[in-house]
C-alpha cells in the first residue's frame, strides 16, 4: 500500500504563513483518516482520492491511497 500527496501552494492561503496552511491541511488529512474517513473510488483501480482544501474552501490538491 502506498499514499501519494500532491498540494499546489500557489494561492492566496499560503501567502501569509505557507507552513501554517500547509500544516493546517495535513492535519485535517491525518484527522480524518484517524476517525475512518471515506475515500473516494475512483474507477476500478481501488485506488482511493480525497480532495485537499485550503482556508478559503479551494481545492489544492489530493491525497491518493493506492491500495
């Protein structure tokens, strides 16, 4: 099993602080997997995305749990 993260930082919510914002996502990612978050399929793969939000409810990437 392997997990994959790709987060595009050139935004306004990494301006300010890019270690904070960064560490902001990463800690929501961590949280939700602690609780058992859902992972979306995609395709037949079994491969699951989950999409990456930054403060300002913009999608900057995605974490890929390839299984």
């Amino acid at each position: 099993m392997k997990t994959e993260i790709t987060i595009d930082m050139d935004n306004e919510a990494f301006a300010d602080a890019p270690g904070d914002e960064l560490s902001r996502i990463l800690r929501n990612l961590a949280n939700e997997m602690r609780r058992g978050g859902d992972w979306i399929d995609v395709g037949d793969d079994g491969n699951g995305h989950r999409a990456l939000i930054d403060a300002n409810g913009n999608t900057v990437g995605f974490a890929t749990l390839y299984s």
